[in-house]
C-alpha cells in the first residue's frame, strides 16, 4: 500500500512533493532548469543541474488573481509594470 503525504520528507528536495515532481519552469519566459557538468580541479565531471531562480507570487493575468512561478527576471519586470 502506497501512501504520499502531503509534506516532504526532509531527504527529498522540496521541488518533489508526494512522489510527483513539480515543474521547475517560469510561466511567463518558460525558462526551465539547465544541465551539464561540475569540473573539479582535477578535471573529474560530475552531472549537475542549474535551476531558475523561482518566485511564486500573484499575477493579475486576464483581470483575475492567478498564482504563479516565475523567475527573478520575469519579477522585476512584473514589479515594475505596477
């Protein structure tokens, strides 16, 4: 029997929640995590990842109140726009 709780374990990152993994990706520009490698002073390569640097915060997107991720980017552009 499979049982998902509503609240991270502290083992998993925090993007995974309940087994699903959520998206890490703005909803206005769409930028999403990036991959490569980690070089270390000995040249050994490790895969890593780089991830936008989300916000969630309320939009007011076609005259209603929209919850919604978006990158530091596509923030200040939002708080400026005000």
């Amino acid at each position: 029997m499979l049982v998902y709780s509503l609240y991270a374990p502290y083992n998993i990152p925090h993007t995974q929640i309940g087994g699903i993994l959520m998206a890490a990706k703005c909803d206005i520009c769409g930028k999403e995590v990036m991959f490569g490698n980690h070089v270390s002073h000995a040249h050994n390569r490790t895969r890593r990842r780089w991830k936008p640097n989300l916000i969630k915060t309320v939009a007011i997107i076609d005259g209603k109140k929209k919850r919604v991720k978006v990158c530091s980017k596509c923030y200040k552009k939002l708080r400026k726009a005000i």
